[in-house]
C-alpha cells in the first residue's frame, strides 16, 4: 500500500481527455449475483452490494484502477491547495438521470447527506467541511492532514439534490435516510451513471437500461440492458450460465471453479481477495465475553486453516488479524493459533470449564460459504462446551438483525473502504458511538479507547512507515486481546460467457465497472 498513499501526499492533476464517440450499446447482459439491492438508497447502508449498485447508477468523483491507482470520474482535475485542502474540478455538462445538470451544489448537498449517515459518517469524520467556489470547483478540507483523502472521495457519488430535496405526496422529506425502512431514496433513483433502473422487484430482478445521455463518450461499454437476477443457492446460479440461462454470476463457489476452468464456453476470473470474514463476540450481551481469556479460548478453539482448506476448497486465506499482506497494518508476526488443549485450558483458568450457552447468527447467501462456515465454528466451540443455537438467514433479513445486535456471536465480512487498515478499526473494532459513526459494525460492544487514540494518530500521520509501525501495534494488541475471531480473507472469483469480457472490468474491491463492458 505505500505506492497506494505516495499518489495523494503531494499534489495531483489529471487532465480530462478529449471526448469521442460512445460505442454503441445494443447488446444486452443477463447477470445473477447470489443477492440484489436492499434498496435504492447508496447512504442507507455501506456494503459491497450496495458500492456495486453506485458503480452502476451513479458515478464516484474519482475511482479505483485495477492497479489501485486513481482514475478522474465526475472530477476531471484535482489539486492539493495545502496540507488540510484538496480543491477539485468538476466536468461540465454531465447530466443527471432526471435531466438535472450536476454541479457542486450537489456535491455539497451529497457531502452533507454522506455525514447524516449512521453508516458513512465515521468515513467523512476527518473533514470539516466542503468548501465551493463556483458552480464546477470545490474543495475538500479535513480538520488535520489526512492521508486518505482521495481514498474517500472514491465513496462520493453525487446525488441530483433537486431530485432528493422537497417533500412527497405523504408529506416524506425525500432526502431522509431511513435505515431498513421505507423511504424516498429508498425507492427513487437519480443519478450520473451508465444505467438507469427501469423494473424493480425485491428478491426477484432488477432491470436497467442504459442512460442515452451517460457523459463517458469514451467508455467502451456496449451494453444497454442488464437484467440482474438474485440467485441465492451456489450450484443454481453456475448452472444458470453453464445452461445459457445467464451471461454473468458472482460469486463463484470454491467448489465449481475447476467445472468452470474446463468449460470451453465459460470464462472464468480469479483474484485474491482482501475481505476478511470474522466473527464479534458481545460482551453486553454475555459476560463471559468480558473476560479476555473466554475470548482468547474462542480464539484458540477456532481452526482457520481447516476452514479454509476443507469449507473454503482452498479459496481463502487463513486470518489472525483485519489487515491482509499489503495494507499498511499487516503485521506478519501474527499467525491462527488453532489449539483445542490450550483453549481447554484458559476457558478452565478463567472459571469457564463447565462452558455456557450462546446464540450465533449469520447470513446464508452474502459471503461465500456463510452458512457452513458458522455450522463449523458451532462445531469447533462446541469442543471447549460452549453450546451454540444458531440461526442463519438470508442477507435482507441479516442486516436488520446484525444492527440489533440480536445474537451473542454475529458474523460479519469486511472490505476495507479506503484500501486502509485504519477502516477496519474505525468500523468494526472502534468504541461504538452514533453520534460520529465510530464502531458502527462493531456487534462485539468491543471497546479499547487507547487503541482507538492510536488508529486516529495514525490517520494524520503522512510519514509512511510511523504510520505503518502505529497500524501494526494496532492488529497486534488486538491479537491479544482476542478482540473478535478472525477467519479468512475470502478470495474473489466471477464466471461468464466466453463472449462477455469481464476482466477488465474486475478488481480486487469487488465492484465490477459494468457501464464499460463489452460483449462480443
């Protein structure tokens, strides 16, 4: 990650290129993904699915290359002012899906809705404010020098504030961020990107054409319609395309990447992933969990390796920490601690060897494996006597429930925002507080004041290797402190047609640039 933050310490201007004609788009795709939206609204909660949905109806002011490089979106140029000032330069002539021209009075209202969100406002806690200076200049100020400030401008996709601002019918304010709730946003859309939603049916399909007047002219997508269908079981969505009943799915289960690598019709994309799949464990609602030999016992009880090996089929990384090898807080003295006889033991020094009983809740169709990889962990704690009721249920049920914190043990998977440690920390191992958005997937109630003093000193630290040292002592006393149970960074994998060319649409945070693909 040090070439990562060496692009943004100094200044950065990126010239908007010569417009030309947009390839045409006739063609159409038929994608199953294992979920589909659970709603329209991109504030209403940070997740994978819901960044992939901002990809293709909205557009971010700058985005992730392949190579983890930046790329001008909505923002042509940008440029550091001062150590505390990015002032950027918005394209001219770009077109809301409502016929709405953007400018920054829509950056601004997005900004400000961005730090509404009980989900995105920890994110933009750094900045004090976003300054404008005419209609297509703007600037991003933070409260200190922060080294992740285009890592976040890649989470600002402009809103059409014409569109959001006002009331309904029923008298509903339409920019009001309703969690898990019925609201404007929730079910109306306007934004800048290549699709537009034309059908929606929850659970069912999602229909999107492509917006005649998507300001990319160079983008070579040509595909103007995507039905994108939910399919929820593994083997139903690889047979879809392996039927010809779909173009596109993701993910791709471990144990169908050889069936797919020798079908000569398919096409079949691999990458490693940095989405670590972990486990809370709440100490409000169990005392036990208070002690920090209980949590170093689950620790130990727990086999990341068998996991990966025997659920996993091999598709996975054994964890001991959040950060994976390139982030700035990997540190590699750290390694699973897989010992039944030494879990035995510290459950029995802490005056737990008769055990207790727990509840577990997790999803069964939003990570790879979700549901068997709880019964296993159930299983494992089972042998230092700590009895498990789980439940597992699909992801639109989940995430209300995981916001409820409603069972002792939640599971949850987490891709770094800003391809930075510190956003591990920030969400999910932070003193929850809803007033800043600190600790807002932090289902464990975990909470450690000093280490969260240290993720925050880091974050306005510009020399790269203090700020690696600081992120590393971070995964380290979390380690022993058994925080959370970390189990695997779950690889990536997506499967087509052999006509549709998706790799270069693909990377490694999971959100497939699909206004530029091409099917042959």
């Amino acid at each position: 990650m040090k070439k990562l933050l060496t692009a943004f310490v100094g200044s950065a201007v990126l010239a908007a290129a010569p417009l030309a004609m947009a390839a045409e788009a006739t063609r159409e795709l038929k994608m199953a993904y294992d979920a589909d939206p659970v709603t329209l609204d991109i504030h209403e909660q940070l997740s994978g699915g819901m960044l992939q949905l901002s990809h293709m109806a909205f557009d971010p002011l700058v985005r992730w290359t392949k190579d983890l490089e930046f790329e001008p979106r909505l923002a042509k140029s940008w440029e550091r002012v001062d150590e505390n000032t990015m002032r950027f330069e918005l394209r001219e002539g770009v077109k809301f899906h409502s016929g709405n021209e953007l400018t920054t009075k829509d950056v601004k209202f997005t900004f400000d809705r961005l730090r509404q969100s009980p989900d995105y406002k920890a994110i933009f806690q750094p900045f004090s404010k976003l300054k404008v200076i005419d209609d297509y200049t703007f600037e991003l100020v933070t409260k200190e020098p922060y080294p992740l400030l285009l890592n976040t401008a890649t989470y600002l996709f402009p809103m059409d504030s014409e569109f959001y601002t006002g009331k309904t019918e029923s008298g509903e304010n339409k920019s009001a961020i309703v969690k898990h709730g019925n609201s404007f946003a929730s079910e109306h859309m306007s934004g800048t990107g290549p699709y537009t939603i034309t059908d929606r049916q929850q659970g069912v399909r999602v229909e999107f054409e492509r917006f005649d007047e998507y300001w990319d002219t160079e983008s070579p997508g040509n595909v103007g319609k995507i039905t994108l269908t939910p399919i929820k079981e593994n083997n139903t969505r690889v047979s879809a395309l392996l039927s010809g009943g779909v173009d596109f799915i993701a993910p791709v289960p471990p144990t169908d990447l050889e069936r797919l690598r020798r079908d000569p019709n398919a096409n079949l994309v691999t990458m490693s992933g940095t989405r670590i799949i972990l486990f809370h464990l709440n100490q409000e609602r169990v005392d036990a969990f208070k002690n920090p030999k209980v949590r170093q016992a689950i620790a130990y009880a727990i086999n990341q390796e068998g996991i990966a090996a025997k659920i996993m089929k091999g598709f996975a990384t054994p964890a001991a920490q959040m950060s994976p090898a390139g982030y700035q807080g990997h540190n590699e003295s750290l390694t699973p601690r897989f010992d039944v006889a030494k879990a035995k033991q510290l459950m029995k020094e802490a005056g737990y060897e008769e055990g207790f009983t727990i509840t577990m809740m997790a999803p069964n169709n939003r990570y790879v494996n979700d549901d068997k990889i709880a019964q296993a962990v159930a299983a494992m704690l089972a042998r230092i006597n700590i009895k498990v009721d789980l439940k597992t249920v699909p992801k639109a049920q989940y995430w209300p429930e995981y916001d409820a914190r409603a069972a002792d043990m939640m599971m949850i998977g987490w891709h770094a925002d800003t391809e930075d440690s510190a956003n591990f920390f920030e969400f999910l191992t932070f003193c929850p507080n809803a007033e800043t958005g600190a600790g807002q997937y932090n289902a464990g109630n975990y909470c450690n004041p000093e280490l969260d003093a240290l993720v925050n000193k880091a974050n306005v630290e510009t020399d790269l290797d203090k700020r690696a040292a600081m992120l590393q002592e971070v995964e380290q006393r979390l380690y022993q402190d058994a925080a959370f149970v970390p189990l695997h960074w779950q690889d990536l994998a997506w499967a087509s047609k052999e006509n549709v060319k998706i790799e270069p649409i693909l990377n490694v945070m999971n959100f497939p640039y699909l206004g530029d693909l091409v099917i042959k």
